[in-house]
C-alpha cells in the first residue's frame, strides 16, 4: 500500500491507542463481493473504550467485559402514557368529539350556507326583519331624493313621475336580487348619488338636444329609454368584469384621483337641489355658468323661505350622522321632520309655518308601476341617434359605478370580518342593474351608508334585503297617495345632505397614514378639472391618472425583481471542488437580472439606466454574460420594442453577451423579426430557462479560465481535498463497487426503492423529475467529485428523481447493506462519510441561503 498516493499519507499503525483505526485489522475485503459475515457482538470496555469481539477480557487493558442484557421488544400493550394526559380530557378519536377551543373561531372561512334557502334563512328572523323595515323606508325617501335631483334640470319636471317610479324600481331590484346574489349578507344596492348625478345630465343633455326639435311623444320615451339604457351597460359591463375574473385589478387603480371626480358631483349635486328647491332655470353649460346663474337668480325675498328648510334640515341631517352613524337614528330625524311638517300644514297659523307642509309639486300624470310600461308603448319613436351622441354620459357613469363599488366593496369587507370575492360582488351587481333595467329602473350601485346601517340594526342575512325590497315595490305601488303626504323639504334635504357627505368624505377623508402626497395632488387636480371643464372631462382626466399613475408605481423600478451575480446564484450542476472555487473567484463576469410584472418602455428605460450603471461600475469584474431572466413577465407593451432596440445598441457598446431567458413567444417572435437572435452572431440568445442560461455561462467562465475540462482523476484523487479523513479513502474504496454507465441509461428511476448511493469519478448525469404527462423537468446535472442518492439511504423514502447519465459514467456504488457491515466493522470509517455527507450538504444549504438573501433584497 506504500505507492498507493493516498494510502501513503496514513501514519503508522498504534496497536493500543484508543480510537485509532489499524487499516490492516478492517476487514473489508470480505464486503467486497456482498458477502458479509456480522460475527460476534462487539462490546466497549467500560475503562479504555477498545471495542472487543467475542473475547471474556479487553485486548487493551486486560478488564473483564460485561455483555449488556438482552432487552425484550415492547409491544403497544406496554405501552401506557395515561399519566400524560391531562385528567378528564377528551381524546380526539372519542366518539362526539368537538373541540372547545374552534368555538367561535372562523374568522378566516366563509361559513354563509352555500344553499339559497341556507342565506336567505340566516340569521335571527326577527331582526332581519326589522332592519329590512328600516332599510326599505330610507330607501323609499332615497329614492325620492334622487328621482327629484334627476329631473331637476329646466324642462325635466314633468318626467319626475316616471323617474320616481325608475327609482323605485332600482330600489326593489338592488334590495332583493342584490341581497340574495351579494356573498355580503347584510349589503344592499340601489340608486346612489354619484350614478344620479350623472343621470341628472345625461337627460338633463339629451332633453336639451331634443327640445324644440322633435315632439314630445318622442322625448318621453327617448329619455325613459336612455335611462334603461344606462342601467342595461352598467349592468353587462359589472358582470363582465365578474364573469372574466378581472374585477380584483380595479383594486390596484388608487382610488383616492377618482375622489375628485366623486366630491365635483357632490358640488353638482347641490347646485342640481338649489336649481329645483329654487326653480332657478340654471343654464348648465358648464359648471361656472350654472354657478353665476345661481347666484345671480337666487332672491332672499322670494327663494328663501323655499331653499331654507331645506338647507337647515341638510345640515342636521350631516351633523348628526357625523357623530352617531345609525339607520334607526337616521329614519327617525327624517320620519320626525316629515311629521313636523305634516303638522305645520295642518295647525300652523304663520304662512311661514304652513309652508313647511309644502309637498312634492307633481303633474298630473300618475306614478306608473313599472316605467317600462310607458317605454314599451312608444318603443318606435325613440331617437337612437340623440342617444348615441350623449353615450359618453353613460361610459362615465359605467366608470364611477364600477370605481365606487370597489371602494364600497372594500369598507364593507371591514364590517363583515372577512374577505370577499370582489369578482362575485360585480357579477351580482351586474345581473342586479340588468334585471332592473328590464323592468324600467334606473342603474343601480353599492349603498354604503344603507348597508352598514342595515348591519348595525340588526341584519345578519338576505332576509332584510329581500324585506326592504317589498317595502319598497309597496311604496312604488302607492306612491300617489303616499308621496303627496311628504313635505318637500325632507327629500330636498336629503339631497343637500348627500352632495355635502360626498364632498366630505371624498375630498377631505381620504387622506390616511398611507395616502401620497402624489394622490392628494391628482386628487385635487381632477376635481378642480370635473368643475371647470365639467363632468365627463373629469372623469376621463381622474381615469387617466389613475392609469398612469398605476402604470408608473408597477414600473418605477418593479421591472427588476432581482439583481444577482454569478458568484452566488449558480446554475443546478454540481461540479468539481476546483471549478466551484474558481465560479466564486470570476462569477461577477456574469450579471442577472429577474424582470417582474408588465414591460412597458418606460420600464425598459428603468432597465437600462441600472444595467448600465453595473457596467460602469469600477470596484467589480467587468460584465461578460448579462442574463435577462422574463419567467415572472406578464407582457410586454408595444412600444418595448424601441427600449429592446437600445438594448441591443448597450450590448454593441460594451461587447457584451446578452441572454434571455423564459422568453415569452411574443418575445421571442419580435426578437427573432428583428434579427436579434437565430444566428452564431446574433446579439441575443434565448434559452429556455434561467438554469440552462447559466450552465451555458458557467462552462464559457471556466473555459476561459482553463477549467472547463478538468484532467482525468482517480475517485480516491478527487476526494482527497474534500474528504475529512483521507487515510480512511483506501478502505473506503474497498466496499464501494465500480459500476460503469452508458450515456442515456438510467441509473434508477423515480419512486425505485432506495437502497444505495453513488460517487462518480467521471461523466455527467442529469436528475430528472417526472411529471404527469411524460414530461420530463431537469433538476440539476452531476459530475466528477460528486455524490448522489444519498438521501434515499439514510431516510429509506422512494426515490424522488430519475438520474440518467448525459454520457458515460464511471460510477462506484455504496449499498445499504455494505454501509451497516462498515458500521459494525469499521464505525471510525462510517463516521468520517457522514461527515463527509454533512459537509457537502451543509455547503449546498449555505449556497441555498445565498440564493435565498439575493433573492429576497
């Protein structure tokens, strides 16, 4: 054994020194061939540590030995831990078993009954029904209000009629259908403030267009017909964006710009109630013109006593909501001040009392049940085209009621302690405004208000909805008897007190802890724009901040997931001791660069401006491969193009090689049009996945540093610098089995039995996983130095990968059954291959951690 290189470097035997291991007295030979005798027990000596076997004294110190008594095998019978349990507990295979603990828990799971029947019933029935009670008479006066906000316009008076009867009809609708549908089991929906208002000039212009120019029997049912119309969109657009499952993205358009559209309709909300409460005319041209017309209209002597009550009761209505927010506290100041003024009409003396009882001015016309009615009868003299030229009013109505709802949506999540699907909610939403729209009702949207205060009176499920409904079709029913009993003052103050509350909430309390400074900005931007350039310009400025502001957060530097460098971030091949070492030293030649997200070119400028600054940086090796990895790439915009085309001009530059990976096939299909990739020479190369690009990058490192092919070495001469003993590396060799593989064969195969491991002394094998449909997922690649299977045969777990040679093999082999006969014989020898195992695994966890921290930065 003396020319053996390895074997020369074991010092001298030492008979009698304990721990030693006398590589003369291992017999190993007799494992060479499987056939292993186990002998007699080995027994410690208690006072030196030699191990003995089969004698009655120690070899080493002459002690007696003492065997160590046979133990009996224990059975599950005596086996008994009752005195750990703690006393009267129940077990959890007890029969009825439940667990105290889970009681009230849940908070996270959606326990609503799946089943219709199982919503509508849940909850107490008595207070669903007493919130319904509540809900469905403020929805009544809601109604009301709003109706008369959208025929307050000149001209549009003798319509409020048929828009209350729409109101309602949104009312019915949005209560039940919305209540059964919602998986929020106190939500309501119905005409809103925000929808009316733009309601209010959508008719208010097409009645404009229309008058003088075409009969009356023509303008009624155009009117009616672009309400319906209105409510139909709003309808299909929500219940596609539901049924596409795209809804959730509304959630990323920062709502906060949109609120100054919403807070420019509250102001066009009160100038709507001083037009009507004042009948003032308002030229509504633009917001300046309606606003100098009503200042300029407006007498103290004559429109005083008229708009007053009003105001006062809008200003209470808004303080006291502002500091008890409650529907029962809500209806009862309304229902007080409807019997206020029912009574000043009746024992009030002063003409200024007596006026309180003013009601609703009416025409003669009826309320008609359903408007639809009306609509059907005069179906061929609507004017499609006066429609079609005001459609911008019904896109931006269709905007705001998907905007808002999401906002609504979100605060009743609060309420309700657990997440909901904002995709149902839309899709709910949607068939809600389609079906009312085919009975002749207005668009409907998400209550906030009704909703939360339906909960706080006691609503826990579709009941109270479905009960404000059926208040509500009574109300519609018998409405000419009803409506003549309001004072006009309470619906009017309702509107006052709607268009403060939203300028309110969306302009002054919006702001949180989170909100930007950028936000406030475009906030107040879009809603001076809604005033001075009107209602359909502020919703497409608010719009298109929103987008670019949207655009420019997932893009200001959200291109670049992750920067990393070769050093760290390596490919799945394990390689030689001395190339990884040499990967360490030149792994800066290669750059990384994970992309995230939408590539839109402003990002690709982003991109550019941070690879060239690791171009320029002096304190690093110099760039050779620079790496693109797309994988978490959602799509490119169009205009990407230009930023690749710079891309290219980068690469020129620095002589650069640049690789893509993960390319998506549109990408690819453009990278290849353009020239940039296909060709030896082609500035671009793709590859299919980030492993692969870096395998590829790896070999050209090493070539260029001579590594790449590593002479022919002995397995003994490439464990040598890695194994912790390597004295012990001939007798390993002895119970290792050389097995030589052809490339393309399997050295086992996914879910084999695991019953040996492998050290390979030259070749590459590829490790496989399996997936279903034969496909075939590279894991990692092995070479010379390495070991593998090694976990199988310490865990015993089928094999969770095939292994496959690349090319030819030479292998050498550890079974299970040679591994214990070492341990019995040579247990020094076990313990430095686990240390060896250790090691190597403890290197690849490190490496793993490094991957990990770059990753997470």
């Amino acid at each position: 054994m003396a020319d053996d290189p390895v074997a020369s470097q074991v010092p001298e035997r030492s008979g009698a020194s304990a721990g030693s291991l006398d590589l003369d007295a291992i017999a190993v030979d007799d494992m060479v061939d499987g056939m292993v005798d186990d002998g007699p027990e080995d027994i410690v000596c208690a006072a030196c540590g030699q191990v003995a076997s089969g004698e009655d004294r120690c070899p080493g110190c002459g002690m007696p030995l003492k065997r160590p008594e046979s133990l009996p095998d224990p059975d599950e019978m005596g086996i008994d831990v009752s005195d750990l349990a703690e006393e009267g507990s129940a077990q959890i295979w007890d029969e009825n078993y439940s667990d105290p603990s889970a009681q009230g828990k849940g908070a996270f799971v959606d326990a609503r009954p799946s089943s219709l029947g199982g919503r509508l019933f849940e909850g107490n029935f008595a207070l669903n029904v007493f919130a319904g009670l509540i809900s469905g008479l403020l929805a009544f006066y809601f109604a009301l209000a709003l109706a008369i906000l959208t025929s307050s316009q000149p001209g549009m008076q003798p319509f409020l009629p048929s828009f209350i009867s729409m109101a309602l009809v949104a009312s019915v609708a949005g209560c039940i259908l919305f209540s059964v549908l919602s998986r929020i089991p106190f939500s309501l929906a119905g005409p809103e403030t925000v929808p009316a208002a733009v309601l209010f000039l959508f008719v208010g212009s097409l009645y404009k267009d229309m008058a003088g120019l075409y009969p009356t029997d023509s303008m009624i049912p155009t009117i009616l017909a672009g309400v319906v119309l209105a409510a139909l969109s709003t309808g299909f657009a929500l219940w596609l964006l539901g049924r596409l499952k795209v809804a959730e993205y509304v959630r990323y358009i920062p709502i906060q710009i949109i609120g100054g559209v919403v807070g420019g309709v509250g102001v066009y909300v009160l100038l709507g109630a001083f037009d009507w409460m004042g009948g003032l005319s308002l030229d509504w041209s633009n917001f300046f013109v309606a606003m100098g017309d009503c200042v300029e209209l407006i007498r103290p002597d004559q429109c005083l006593a008229a708009i007053l009550p009003s105001v006062v009761f809008g200003l209470i209505l808004l303080v006291g909501l502002s500091r008890l927010k409650n529907s029962l506290f809500m209806l009862a100041m309304i229902l007080a001040a409807t019997a206020a003024g029912y009574a000043a009409g009746v024992w009030g003396a002063d003409s200024s009392i007596s006026s309180l009882a003013a009601t609703i001015p009416l025409p003669d016309a009826p309320i008609a049940p359903l408007a639809a009615q009306s609509l059907g009868e005069g179906f061929e003299a609507i004017q499609w085209g006066v429609i079609k030229a005001n459609g911008l009013y019904i896109g931006g109505l269709v905007i705001l009621v998907v905007l808002t709802s999401m906002s609504r949506v979100t605060n009743l999540e609060l309420l309700h302690g657990r997440e909901s699907d904002l995709n149902q909610e839309f899709h709910a939403l949607g068939l809600t405004n389609m079906a009312g729209g085919l009975m002749g009702g207005m668009p409907a949207s998400i209550s906030y208000g009704r909703s939360a205060g339906n909960r706080a009176t006691g609503a826990r499920g579709p009941m109270a909805g479905v009960m404000a409904g059926v208040l509500c079709a009574a109300g519609l029913y018998y409405a000419d008897v009803v409506i003549p009993m309001i004072p006009r003052f309470v619906p009017e103050g309702i509107l006052i007190y709607a268009g403060l509350d939203l300028i309110r909430d969306w302009l002054f309390r919006t702001r949180t802890a989170f909100t930007r400074r950028d936000d406030m900005v475009m906030l107040w931007t879009t809603f001076a724009f809604t005033l001075f350039l009107g209602l359909l310009a502020g919703i497409g400025i608010g719009v298109g901040l929103a987008l670019m502001a949207t655009v420019s957060r997932y893009s200001k530097g959200g291109a670049i997931r992750n920067v990393l460098s070769g050093v760290n971030h390596r490919s799945n091949v394990d390689r030689a001791p001395a190339q990884q070492r040499a990967l360490k030293e030149y792994g800066d030649h290669i750059h990384i660069l994970r992309l995230q997200g939408f590539i839109f070119l402003g990002s690709m400028e982003s991109l550019l401006k941070s690879i060239r600054e690791r171009l320029e940086a002096r304190d690093m090796l110099p760039v050779e491969y620079l790496v693109l990895d797309f994988r978490m790439v959602t799509g490119l915009a169009s205009a990407a193009g230009i930023g690749f085309r710079k891309l290219r001009n980068v690469v020129e530059e620095y002589d650069l090689e640049l690789i893509i990976t993960s390319a998506p096939l549109e990408l690819e299909e453009h990278l290849s049009s353009m020239g940039y990739v296909g060709e030896d020479d082609s500035p671009f190369k793709v590859f299919f996945n980030l492993d692969f690009a870096l395998e590829w990058c790896e070999n050209r490192v090493l070539d260029a540093e001579n590594m790449l092919t590593i002479k022919n070495l002995t397995l003994p001469e490439l464990l040598t610098p890695v194994f912790p003993e390597p004295r012990y590396i001939p007798a390993l060799m002895k119970v290792l089995k050389r097995v030589v593989v052809d490339k393309g064969q399997a050295v086992f195969r996914q879910g084999d039995r695991s019953e040996s491991m492998y050290f390979v002394e030259s070749g590459r094998l590829d490790v496989e996983l399996e997936l279903e449909g034969g496909k075939l997922l590279r894991l990692k690649k092995v070479g010379p130095g390495a070991v593998f299977g090694e976990m199988g045969i310490y865990t015993l777990a089928p094999r969770s990968a095939t292994v496959r040679a690349a090319e030819k093999c030479v292998l050498y082999m550890m079974t299970m059954d040679k591994l214990n006969a070492v341990e019995k014989r040579a247990p020094v020898l076990v313990t430095a291959i686990n240390r060896f195992l250790i090691n190597m695994l403890s290197e690849r966890l490190a490496d793993a951690n490094k991957k990990v921290r770059d990753l997470m930065v």
